[in-house]
C-alpha cells in the first residue's frame, strides 16, 4: 500500500479526497491548513470525517492559521460556512494531534524516507513553511501531487487563478520553486472529472455516501449557478487518484511559475508550453484524465 | 466600398494584409508605428508594398518611433532585419505623407465620420496616442479591428504575452478602456490561419504572389521550428479580412484587460469568461475562424 | 526677457505662478492640463487670470483631459471645486485658443530654438505626449523646469509621492527619462516657500494681491490642518521663479526614476545619492532655496 | 537584568552587538539567519565570538539558511568572504545547539513569558516564520527591537532601501504586520552611531578590543569610499543598546510599510508621518539618537 500525507483545508472535496485516501493507502497523518474554511472549521471537519468511516487512528496536525503574507479569504457560496455544507453537523470531532503540520510533515518524510506521497489539496502555506525549516525535503520526499493551478483553463476565482493558487501565491511560488518532484493536478482536469446524481445514487446505502450526499448538495447548486451543470467537479479527490495510480492523467513535462505581483493575475500558473523563457522544467502538469475510469473507481472505493 | 485605415509595422502579414486592404476596400490612408521592425524600416515596407501593387496614390503617414513607456524590443529572427524578410530590395519607397500617426488618424476619422473602420495590426502605440488627443473618437470612428492578444491559447512571445500586446501593453490598456467599438482578432484564429506552399504556388504569377513567395520564406523557417509546421500564419490578413467580412469569425463579448505590471504576464490579454471580475464587456473577442474559407479569399484576392 | 511656455493646471499656486512670469518674462503661451481641477476648470481659471492681469494676448491652449493611464483624481479639500478657491468668480474667461496644448509646445519649441524655457507645474501629461510625438524636442528646448516630486522629504498626498508625479507617473516617467535638460523644483524646496499673511498683507490695493487673498483662503486653512502652519506654499511659484534665476536654488546632479507599479511607492521620486543603481544622473535637482529672497522677489513682483 | 534573544546574521556589527548584550544582560540564547553572509558563517561567526568572550554557555541555534521567496545576496565587500573581515580565523567554533531558530524563538518566548525582548539585526526570516507558527507570541513577547530600515534618509543597498529589510522584504512585512511591540532602529540613528580609530584605540588591551580592530579594517575602508568617513557605524550594536537603555534613542510612534513589489523601490520602509494613509501606527521608529553616550557606552563595556 503507498503511503500518503494529505494536507486539507476541508473542504467538501478534500472530504471525499479523504475518504478515498483512507480507503486505498496508508494514510501517515493529515495536516490542516486554512483555505476554503477556517483551521478550526478545517481541523475539526477532518476529524470528524475520520471519525465517520472509523479511522480516528490516523491522525490530524494543524498548521497555519493564514497565508504567508495575505489575509485570509473564504469562499462561503461555495462550501458554506463550515466548509462541509453544513453536513456532519453532530459527529463528534474530537481533538487534534499536538504538533504543528509543517513539523509534522518533515517527521513523517524523515521517519518514511522516499516512500512517502504527499497530496496536497489545499493553499500551499504548511508546506512552503516545511520547505523554508528542511531544505532535505527535497531528497526525503517520493512525490508531492497538488491539487492546484489551470495551465489551458481559466481560472475558478479570478479569469486566471485557480483557489488554492490565489490564496497564498507566495507559498505556492516557494513549493513549485523547490525542486520537489511535483506533479499538478489543475483544472484543465479536476474540471473535467465531475460526480453527478447518478453515482451519488449508486454510492447511497453507506454513511460516506449519504455525507457525500448532504455535503455536496450547496456546492452542485452553485456549480451550476456557474457552469450550467449540476455536478460536482473532484478536484481534491482526482489528486488523491493521481497519487495512487498515475495513470489516471497524462502529464506533460512544463516550466511552471507563480503570479504574485499583479492585480489582474495574482495566483496564475503560467506554464511556458514552448519554452519561451528558455528555463528548464519544474513540474509535471495533468494534461488529460480518464475521468470516467476515475470516477467509476472512486464510487466503488465509496461504496467498500 | 468599405473605408479602412490601417495602422502597421510592415512585416511580412502586414504586407500581405495591405495589399489585400488596397485590392478590397476603399483604403483612405496607412499609419505606421514601431514594431516587428523599426519605424524607418516599417514606412519604407509600406511604401514599397504599396509601389509593388501600384497604389501609391494610398497616402502613408509615420508615427510613433518607440512604445509609449519601454524600449522598442524587434525579433529579428522571424522578421529579418528589414521586416519582410529581404524582400523588395530594389523597391523604391519614395516619401511619406507629412504629418503624424495619431493626428492623422483622428483627421480621416472625423472627416469619414462613422464611416471607418481602423484596422490595428501593429503594437497600439499611434491608436493609444491619438484616444489621449481626441476623445471624440469614440463617436467618430465606425470600428476597431485589432490583431492582437491570445485569450484561450498561449502567447508568441511569452507564455502569455502576444508580440503586438507585449510591446507596448500600456498602450493596449488605453486602447482597450477606451470606449471604442473593438474586435480583437488574436492569436486564438490567427494561429489556425496558416498559408502554405500549396497555397503560396498557387499565387505565383503576379508581382503579388512573388512577393509573398519571397518575404515568407524565413518566417515559414522560423515558425516550422517553433511548431513543427511549414506554413505561415496570417495574423494581419485576417484582421483586415474580419474588417471586410465579419462572417469569417465567431467572436464573443468579453471584458478583457491587458497586463502590465508583472514580470511573468505582461501583456497578456486576460478575458473574463465567467465575469469573476464583475466587469462590464468591453471586446468582442474572436474564438473561432472559418479559416479556410478566408485563405481561399486571400488566394483568391492575390490573383485579383 | 527669458521666452517661457507655462503648462499648468490652475490651481491657485499655478495662478500665482502665471502671474508673476507674465510680469518678469516673455510668455510666448500657456498650455493647460488635467490635475487639480479638471481640464475644462484650469483653463477656464487660466484665461481669468490673464483677463485680471490684462494679459489676454497671451494664447491658452487645452490639453489632456486626463492622465495617460490613470483616472482623473481631483483634491477638492485644497484648492476648492473650481481649483482656485472660488476666486474671480464674476471674472470674463473668454475663450482658449484652438490646437492642442502637445502640438503647441512643439511648435513653439521649433519656432523658439534653443532659446524656450518650459516651466511645468502640473501633472506631466501634455509633456509626456509632446516628447512621444517629437524626439526633436530634445534639441529645440532650452531648459525644462519642473514643479514635482519630493526627493528628502515626505509626499504631500501619499507618504511618498508629491500631487503632480502621483497623478501621472506614467507621464512622468516618460519625461524624466527623456534626455531632455530637466531641473526638478520638488517639496523639498517648495514647502520651504510660504507665503503667509504678512505678505499677502503687503501685496493689497492691486487687483493681483486681492486675487491671492481671496484664492488662498481655503488653501491656507487646509494647509494649516496638515502641517499646522497657517501659510501657503509658493510650489509653482517657486518653479517660475527657478525659471527665471536660477540662483533662487542650489541644485545637485542626481539619477532620479518614477515609481509606476507599487500600491505603496507610486509617483515617488527615487532619486539615487550614492549611485546605488550605477545610473548616469539625468536630472538637476532642487537641494535648498533662497526662499526669503524668492518671496520679497514675488511680493514685489506683485506689486508691479 | 534585562533577557535577550538575539537574531544575528554576525557580520561584524552583530559581533559587537552579541559581545555588549552578553556583557550587560541575561542572553537567554542566540539564532543565526542567512544575510551578510550564509547562514554557516554566520553561525561560525558567532560560536567564536561567544568562545571569544569565554561564553560557550549561551545557546546558538541555527535557522532559515535562505530567505522566504527570494535569493541570497550577499555583500562581501563590506564584510568580507567570512562575513566578519578574515578576524578570528583561528579560533575554535565549536557546534551549535539542535533545533531550529524559529522554534526557538518560541520556546523561549513562552518559557520567559512577558519577559523577553528579542533583538533582531538580520534579515527577519526567523521571526517570520515563528510568527507564522505560533500567532501567541504576540502575547509572550515583552518586545521586539529590529535593526533595519530608513525613514528619512536614504538605503544603503539601493536608494532607498537598508540591507535587512532589502534581502527578505516579505518578512519583514510579515514581522512589521504582526502586531508584536516593534522598536525599529533604522539608518536615521545608526548611521549616526560611529565608532572611530580613537575609540577602537581605548578599546586596545583586551580581546574584544583586538577584535573589533581586526574585524573593522576593511568595512572602515568601504564605508570611507561610500561615505568620505574612516569610521564604523554601529548599527546592530545601538539595536542592542535601545533594547538595553531605551533612552538612548528618542522615537515617534507611526505607520510603516514595506515595499515589495517594486524594482526601485522593494525593501523600503515607508513612514507615514502625516497619516496620508490612514492607518493605525505599528511601531516606534527611532528618529534621533544620542549617539555620544551611546558610544562611550559601548566603549566602557569592551573594557568591562
Ligand atoms: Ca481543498
Ligand atoms: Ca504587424
Ligand atoms: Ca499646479
Ligand atoms: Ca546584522
């Protein structure tokens, strides 16, 4: 089984991406970081997922509180004022790890030396932080999948910036700068990769199904205020996908930077498809994904 | 007849769309600007492409000699030297009009009041100078047809950034706000609108068609390594072509703004597609070609 | 007699200024501009000005109607709705002279080779568009004296940057960086130079002294908020005066640049002491002034 | 006796800072950052001064060997290859303390609890990132005086900016931002605060005396070429003195900035000392100094 660390700013979908992990690998420890919701809300929603398919065994470290250099910023249309859609309302959420996520993040790499994966599905700030204090990072981390970015799509924040990019640029220019073996998992496929009422229906009949029931149902509806489709794209989950088998995308090799300067541009991934800026690349980026195997595969983890 | 006025840096695709202009439509005057080449070296193509096609009549006035606030930045390598590829060497330019760009440009729009459409095909400096001038043009000019700008598909000179925007973004950002009636014809319909050999074969037998043989040859070169395809792009041909005959676009209605405070995007045209910005559509944006039809046009209009 | 071109934006001190080059020098026009008031107001305080001093021989030509990039940005707390305090209401402001005002500084400069002094206290806009379309300017002009900027000392509109550089940094950049003989009368030496109530005393029984009184009522109040001096600082004044004796100033050789792309620094005047930038000087700057001998200067002035 | 942290980047002037606040407080540990030089050095730096000074008692911890977005830079003209002019070559540095200097910080900040004053005479990595992990330590820390910035006069790496601030400008923000009680000692007051060969001469007889002579030999020499002055200013060292006696320094309380996107102007520490933008004040700035006492304070304790 591969190992993974996930860091989460839970979040419907880091939930689900969650659930997916906990199901199909090793799951070392989960960190939480602000994004989407709170670190509180964040912390205690991971908890209580955990504690919903009975993995409290596993356990959550919180992280930073706020970005690197910017304020916080919520999208509340979109995952409600919990994170989770107002779903698992009375579970239990019980209490964290002590710890502080970056730190954990360097002990598990350390203690599982070039076994370990993490899949990061939320603002970049905890593992900016674990770069700046262990520069070995580098040599003890496998692979680093992120989920974050739009390299051919427009962005889902601003026309160019994808969520998890905008919130802290300066943290994910730190992580993409690193030479971390990474590989991007942007919106040119989460947002091809979409859960309708068809297989939520087919998940029913098992607590995560009815969670991915409750939780999805704001997000589908302002999706399709958006798009026009009443669906749910899987971001974080296609991320954990990736990091558990890689041929579920097809990546290409790509100079990736960060925009941090610019009103109009803050948070884009700008990859240089034909290297006009002659710098070697840095990432590998998803380009394509077999959506349909992928979420075929993830129902049937969901319904195990 | 329709009434043009073109604004170039003559240029290969700036040539052929001169001649396409002067064969199709009423052309009431040619401005030139800094570039692909220098001022000189664009007034001296102009007028030479205008002697080829004996249509020295067509008055041609100078304008700006650099970007509003950057050094001129030439790329040599597509162009040459001189801009069209060594071509009509032996040509005798003769003399520009008297007068400049911009001042001209608001003359012949207030004396063709509604009646001209102003083709762009070169960096927006002359355009962004004369709007400062004369806010009237707004109500004085019929059109605006810009080659320009890439919204789904990268950039030709940055990952992001097309050639006429990166020169001088900050004219663009005038030219863009500026109120007028705009069609941008970017690199998402100029760069599937190729002219090949078989295309270029066809042409011969007219001074025309020599000198489109002989000025593309570097730039097929140049653009074969880049893309891997021997063809030549028609940026400028289709701009005037959209000016003459609409049909041969689909375009959408966008609020687009131009990038000009990054290192990483300047230049870059960045469209709201899902309306993040809250922002009120000020382009219409062309996102699809009918290609074909418009080569076999061009061809066709060649051998006029 | 020196031959002067005024480009103002008037604006009390602007009015001051008018006045006393018309009676000490050869105003061979004035140009008018976007800043403190809008264009239609300074030009309209202009032609008043000139009607009270009976000097309506002097042509007034408009210019920009706003800065080259940015919005208009109008401090009404310091020189009133009209620019000028609500002075000279009643007065006749007859009708500017046609053109405008970048062609006009061309053309004077061409016709007064080498022999034009242009003193600019407003913000840089008409310049930055004369320079754009004349490089030849730079061998006609005799001398630019410029009212801007603040290069030891605070801003008097953001912590850094001086009104005139704030309003049009763009304008402003593409002037100091013009090769242009430029020397810069900043706060440095400007808020130095005040005008109080002894002097505005002395100045009455002429229709000149009763229009300071009037007009600098606000400015004066305003002032003494700010910096708790119940006076007003002679900035355009000053400028005219430099213009016309240069010993009023003692001046240093310095690189200076413009900020344009930071929410923080925008319009500062960076200027480089210590050669940091290894950057050739480009401008003569404005280090201390003989104000006391400056202000009996004016005051007498006045009393002509 | 007063408990100090200092944060040093040693560098001679941290030397003499590190060898006062020894000898007149209660050093409760030392963490090293990169900045003058690498965070090696600078850690070797100041295990030999500790060994000079026969305090191998107190803690050094190592921290950020780079800063939070940017590159290193060093200035090995002013501080030469080893950060402190070649002096202590021979002596033995021994090896630092485990753990990381932000953590340490922490801790320490907890364990003395509304005792501790940090000193920071670095660039502020460390402190940004302790900020960053723990946001209680504004509420342990008693205060924080940082070496760095200029208010009213000009940077000694650009023109604007000091060299703390100009090497890690994002953490200086993030530390400026926090909301901790901030003392910043900028280049208004210490380059005011000069040791010259007279004072290093009573100095003489005594190992610290021998080392600042060694040390300082090649900084006077570039300081003399910068500044036409044979001395050294004693910046890090009067950081520690105004931790120490803040009677030393007279200070406003005002609203500071730092620039970080700009080219001219990033690391500069922007005054509002007429609240042009509105903002609550967040430190106190040093304006004046009493250099002289400050000084002969200095002198009397390398004698001590
Ligand atoms: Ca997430
Ligand atoms: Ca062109
Ligand atoms: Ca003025
Ligand atoms: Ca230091």
């Amino acid at each position: 089984m591969k190992k993974l660390l996930l860091d989460v700013d839970t979040g419907i979908d880091d939930a689900i991406g969650i659930i997916l992990a906990a199901k199909r690998a090793d799951v070392v420890g989960i960190t939480t970081v602000n994004g989407n919701t709170s670190l509180d809300y964040a912390t205690a929603n991971t908890l209580k997922v955990l504690n919903l398919i009975g993995r409290t065994d596993i356990p959550v470290v919180r992280g930073a509180d706020r970005p690197l250099l910017r304020e916080p910023h919520f999208e509340v249309s979109v995952h409600g004022n919990d994170g989770i859609g107002g779903a698992l309302k009375e579970m239990d959420a019980g209490e964290p790890a002590s710890g502080f996520a970056p730190d954990f993040i360097i002990e598990m790499a350390q203690k599982h030396e070039r076994e370990l994966t993490l899949v990061l599905t939320a603002p970049l700030t905890n593992m900016a932080l674990a770069i700046r204090k262990e520069p070995r990072l580098r040599d003890w981390v496998k692979e680093v999948v992120i989920m974050g970015g739009a390299v051919r799509v427009p962005g889902n924040i601003t026309p160019t910036a994808e969520y998890n990019m905008y919130i802290d640029p300066e943290a994910a220019k730190i992580v993409l700068q690193s030479g971390l073996p990474i590989t991007l998992v942007g919106l040119d496929v989460t947002e091809q990769t979409l859960l309708t009422d068809v297989e939520i229906g087919r998940m029913q009949g098992s607590p995560e199904g009815e969670f991915v029931k409750d939780s999805t149902g704001q997000y589908m509806k302002r999706y399709k205020e958006i798009t026009g489709i009443h669906a749910c794209a899987m971001h974080d989950p296609l991320a954990v996908g990736v990091a558990l088998d890689r041929s579920f995308v097809r990546t290409g090799r790509l100079h990736v930077d960060v925009e941090t300067n610019s009103d109009l541009c803050d948070g884009q991934t700008v990859a240089d498809f034909s290297n006009w800026t002659g710098k070697q690349p840095n990432l590998d980026v998803c380009l394509e994904a077999d959506s349909g195997r992928f979420i075929e595969y993830l129902v049937e983890t969901m319904k195990m």
